[in-house]
C-alpha cells in the first residue's frame, strides 16, 4: 500500500510511523526543513520537500500510484486542495483535517460530500464527542460505541473498596460480559480465568449497551447523575464540547472560564445557556469564588498541558468527583493519572484512531487506539471464505494477546463464549495488542485476499 501525507508535524508523524512499522510505502510532504531531518533520522519513509498543493511536488511522490493521500497540516484549506487535487489522480482514499468552526456550522451540506474528501476530521470535535461519552457515562474513564451504539465499551477504575477486589475472573458471572483486558502497574495484559482484580486496577468491559448498568452493578459500580460541568478553556475543543453539552437536557449548570476577554465575550454570543467567565482557570482564588468544587465535573482544555493539570489538581482539591484534561504530550499521561487526574485525553490519539480505519485491511468498521496507544479494538467484518467465518470461536486460532468481545448479526448483538459461532458478513469486535494486528486482521480476510 503507498500512502502520501501531506504535514510532517506530530499528526503526520504519527500516522507515517504507524504505516512505516507495517511495511507500508510511505511518502511524507512537507516545506519545514527541520521536520523533514528529523523524520529522515527516525523513520524509515521517504520524505519531500515541497507544499501538498503543488501537482509537481505530488508527481515527484507518486500521487499517480498512491492508494491514500492524509492531509494534516496546519492548513485547512491547504489540506482540502491536496485531496481534491489527490482524487484528480485517482487516489482512491482522501483523507483532510480540518479544525475551523466555520467549515461545521453550515446544515445545507456536508463538506466531505461536497468535495468528494472520503474523511474529514476535525480533532477538537473528535475529543468533544469523547468528553461528552464520559460525562454521559460518568462512573468511567474511557466510553465508545460501536455497531450503531448497540455494544459500548468501557474503561473502569477498580477501587481498593470495591466489592470485586481480589476475585479472580472465572469468580465473576461473565455471561453478559467480556472483559478485554487489565491494565496493571501500567501493563496491559489479556486476562485469564486464574487472573486476580486488585484495587488501582483498570479493566475495559465489552457489553451490550443495554446491559452495561446491570453489569456495572455487578462490579460494584454506582451510577451517579451528572448536574454541573465546569470547562477550562473556551477554544474549539471547549466551545464544541458546550454546544454538546447545551442539547443534554439533564445537565442543569454549564460553566465556561475562558482567560482571553475577546474569546469570552465571543463563546458568551454564541452559547444559548452556558454561563461564560472571564478568568484564569489556575487560580485557585477564581475556582474558590465560583463554587467550583460543586461541579460533578471538571474538564480543562486548554492549548497548556501545565495548565490544565494544575487547574484540575485544584479543582479535585476543592471537591470535584471527576477531572478531565486534555494533553498534548502523550508521554505524560500516565503521569498525570498517577497522580490524581481522573482521565487524561490526547487529540492526536483520539484523531489517529479515526484515520486507522482507513490505513488497516480488511472489511473495518471502526478502530479504537486504547491505554495509550498500547492496544486496539477493531470492529471488523467476517469475509466470505475467511479463516472465521462459520466456525466456532473454540475452533479458532486466534493469535495471543487477541479476545473477541462481541459478534453483531442483522442488528442482534452476541456476547461471546467458546461455542458461539461467527458467520459470513458478521460484524465482530476483536481487542488486540500491536503484536496480534496484523494476524487478526488476516484471519477475517477471504482467501482469495491473502
């Protein structure tokens, strides 16, 4: 498969590294002349000097014989040009972030049909609609959804009093659920029967959505209801999260504080029943006078990771349940969980996740990057004449460090044991680690595609 992307900045290099290491051919295009030595003394892929919007520069990388094109520069409409241009030459998948308001607020059309772009992807509304799962789903640290919200995925913290410490997982009844895997001392590893829960443990679930409260009453989890979200930082990512949060009739209280006094009085037109503050975020002082700490939760994103943290620290100090920050770095996130942010969001990962779908093979649905990068979950369909297909689950030699949480067939969702069967077309959620992808993925291949 030979790729191009346009941008060599942190999303750009993310996404080479992730085709590079599958052998993929890959192209990178960029005019910063430090980005490209750095790219060309770390990864393996060819890199061009030169703007994506330049025919010559995409012929001089091969547009003619390129599969997929992915634009993530700085540039909106730069990245839009790339792919249109791109499709001109018949790449077959286009690919453009594009992070301005303006390009999301009109309902006549949608953009990526208009252009004939095969995805747009806009990072600050990505994480907005991954806050507003959490808030929804309060008791967790991570939330997503697949096979039209008919499963849901879950990432639980276990508690040192939680009812559950020190079972072992064939003392659970996991008849309506599977659980994919637990994180352990930050090591994530596909559980067994024998393998023990201990407090300071995170587990993901896998569930029919309808079943997921009883489940959570099954592992000690108490639902609680969600009245007042306070936000940290008005800009895209904050600004899209209360629009979201604005349509949830059940939230009563949302509060935005916003540094900059031009941002703040330009959200305060623009939101219906947010109440708008002007001030910084990191003074406890503000935080104190606002009754912060009687906010369900917390979220901080601003464009400063040391902001964010401090702000969130506080506001858990004041008496907030829940905090949420948004970082840029990712290698600081589990730093930031240890000690004491309740959930830690990275936009590139959340944004490479969505891209995914587009790089692996196979019939996927969907691709969900999980403890920081450490794993996958695939939703995946089952080819005629693939290894799966018409066989048990008990017949099939599926890779280590691979567990399939559900199979969805016409609408119905199946939570899985060793005799369920996966037929031809189904759709199947599949967790993996990074060493069992690209076997998994192969196993729902037809034959004649190996």
């Amino acid at each position: 498969m030979k790729s191009i992307i346009i941008g060599a900045g942190k999303m750009g290099f993310s996404i080479a590294q992730l085709l590079s290491n599958e052998n993929h051919d890959v192209v990178i295009i960029d005019n910063n002349e430090e980005r490209i030595n750095l790219i060309e003394e770390v990864l393996d892929v060819q890199v061009i000097a030169g703007t994506g919007s330049s025919w010559k520069v995409l012929e001089s990388a091969g547009v003619q014989n390129a599969d997929m094109l992915v634009a993530v520069t700085e540039v909106d409409e730069l990245n839009m040009i790339s792919c249109l241009i791109a499709k001109q030459y018949g790449v077959k998948t286009t690919i453009a972030r594009v992070r301005g308001t303006e390009y999301f607020e009109q309902t006549k059309f949608s953009l990526a049909d208009l252009l004939g772009i095969d995805l747009i992807i806009n990072p600050e509304m990505v994480t907005a609609y991954e806050i507003l799962n959490i808030i929804k789903n309060p008791e967790a640290i991570n939330v997503d959804y697949y096979s039209d919200h008919k499963v849901q995925l879950v990432e639980f913290y276990i508690k040192n009093d939680s009812p559950i410490v020190n079972y072992r997982i064939k003392q659970l009844d996991t008849s309506k659920y599977v659980i994919l895997t637990i994180v352990h001392n930050n090591r994530m590893i596909v559980p067994a029967g024998e393998d023990i829960l201990r407090g300071g443990d995170y587990v993901y679930v896998i569930t029919k959505t309808e079943d997921m409260r009883e489940v959570m009453k099954s592992l000690g989890i108490v639902p609680r209801k969600i009245d007042n979200v306070t936000i940290l930082g008005a800009g895209r990512t904050g600004y899209y999260l209360a629009k979201l949060l604005e349509k949830e009739k059940k939230i009563i209280g949302i509060k935005v504080i916003e540094k900059d006094i031009r941002r703040a009085k330009e959200i305060s037109g623009l939101l219906t029943h947010s109440l708008v503050i002007n001030g910084d975020g990191a003074d406890p002082d503000l935080l104190i006078n606002e009754n912060i700490g009687r906010s369900d939760i917390y979220i901080a994103v601003t464009d400063d990771d040391k902001v964010n943290l401090l702000s969130s620290l506080i506001a858990k100090n004041l008496g907030v349940l829940k905090t949420i920050a948004k970082v840029k770095r990712a290698d600081i996130m589990p730093l930031m969980e240890q000690i004491g942010i309740d959930v830690v969001l990275n936009p590139r990962m959340l944004t490479a996740g969505a891209i995914l779908k587009y790089i692996r093979h196979g019939d996927i649905v969907s691709v969900k990057l999980l403890g920081n990068e450490k794993a996958e979950i695939i939703e995946i369909k089952a080819q005629p004449g693939s290894i799966v297909a018409n066989k048990q689950l008990q017949n099939i030699r599926f890779p280590g460090g691979s567990v399939v949480g559900a199979i969805v067939r016409d609408g119905k969702v199946t939570i899985p044991s060793g005799y369920s069967e996966i037929l031809a077309n189904d759709l199947v959620m599949v967790f993996t680690l990074p060493e069992s992808i690209n076997k998994v993925e192969k196993l729902f291949i037809s034959g004649d595609k190996h």
